[in-house]
C-alpha cells in the first residue's frame, strides 16, 4: 500500500518518476534493498539519493523540500 501512496502522490503533484516493480524479482529486489541500505519498499531515489520510503516523502512533500529536490 505505500508504494501506492507514494505513486498517487507523485501523480498528484505532476513528477515524472521512473517505476521500477520488482515483485516478481526477489534475489533483484534484495540486491537493490542491499545497495541502498533500505530494508522496506517502496525505495524512493531522487537525483540518485536515497529519500527512504513513503513517509519520508510524505514528510518533504508536506515540508516544502521535495519542490527543491524534483526542480530542474
């Protein structure tokens, strides 16, 4: 349900975003969750950083700062 969430909030603030479902892709998805040190999903990256999951762009979303990171 967070990736959900964090699809329905890019969405609603017009963000491109590149989806990468890896349901059906275990040993890929536990290679990414290693990678970036994030144990839960969704794994949101913007401009090649680690936001975390939906909470924390929930948070910048709600903060302002998520404007700062997606301009360009």
């Amino acid at each position: 349900p967070y990736s959900h969430r964090a699809i329905n909030l890019l969405n609603g603030r017009n963000l491109k975003y590149q989806l990468v479902d890896l349901t059906d892709h275990p040993e890929e998805m536990d290679n990414i969750k290693n990678q970036w040190g994030w144990k839960t999903v969704p794994i949101i990256i913007i401009n090649g950083k680690l936001v975390g999951g939906y909470t924390d762009l929930k948070t910048l979303d709600e903060s302002g700062e998520l404007d700062k990171l997606t301009v360009g």
